[in-house]
C-alpha cells in the first residue's frame, strides 16, 4: 500500500504542478524531482502486484491499485505511460471491468477541474454547483467525488 499512496501523492502533484500551477510559478527541477518519484514509486508497485494474485474478490490493494492507477491514466498519462507498468495495468483492467466499478465511471465521480483559471475559478466551479471544496467528500486539490463511491466501496471490502 505505501508504494501505491505515494505514486498517488506524486501523481496528484504532478497534476497540481503541470496543469493548476500558473506557468511562471513552475520550478523545473521541483516537476522533475516529483516525476522521478512518481516513475519510481510506479516501479515498485509494479513489481510488488505481481506477487499479488488477482482474484474477483477485491482487496485494498486491487481497489486502491485501480482507483489510483485510473486516475493517473486519466490525468497525466504522458508521463506515466502505461505499457511500462504491465501488472499495475491489467489489475486496473480487470477490476474496472467489474460490475460495481462501471457503476462509478471516471467521468461521473470527477468534479470540475479547473484546467488554466488558477485556484479562484476552480473553486468557483464548487459555488456554482452549491458544493463546498474542502467539506466532507470533495478534494480541492483533486476535484474528485467520493460520495458516490464510498457506499458502494464499502460493500466491495467488507
């Protein structure tokens, strides 16, 4: 599970850096620095899944594994290419393809993300919709919705 959360805070900085962050705030050395971690922490997950069986049942690491992996897919998959993470690849597959996750689509859990209108509009975005970044199921930084997720998860691993 560490490897999978710090892929997943790498990731989530990643998308901060490269597509919240306004252009001349960007330090290189600090994109380069977190990309070499995210690739790094992805490397490990990798070879670590594959003494991990898949099976239909699921588990924390196969849900995590595939929330976070369809999340960097989502969002950054030019940096975190896919045909070099094979395991962590078929896993996600496998348990997308499931009943309860084509429930939950990305697109229908995602809030807006602000993609270039700096921190302000994005959090716009939020009022508009009568939501509230920060309050009890949204993620500003993320902009992801785990209402709708956290029942049907629940049923999943318990």
């Amino acid at each position: 599970m560490g490897f999978i959360l710090a892929a997943c805070e790498k990731a989530v900085q990643n998308v901060y850096e490269r597509k919240l962050r306004p252009a001349e705030r960007q330090y290189n050395p600090w994109t380069e620095r977190i990309t070499n971690q995210l690739l790094a922490a992805c490397k490990e997950w990798n070879t670590l899944l594959e003494a991990h069986p898949i099976s239909n049942g699921a588990d924390q690491v196969m849900v995590s594994s595939t929330v976070v992996w369809t999340f960097i897919q989502s969002m950054i998959p030019h940096i975190v290419e896919a045909g070099d993470f094979n395991k962590i690849k078929s896993v996600a597959e496998s348990f997308e393809a499931q009943a309860t996750f084509k429930k939950f689509p990305v697109d229908y859990c995602r809030a807006p993300l602000c993609l270039g209108e700096g921190e302000s509009a994005f959090i716009d975005q939020f009022a508009r919709q009568g939501r509230a970044p920060g309050n009890e199921g949204y993620s500003v930084l993320e902009g992801v919705c785990f209402e709708c997720l956290s029942e049907e998860l629940v049923h999943i691993l318990f």
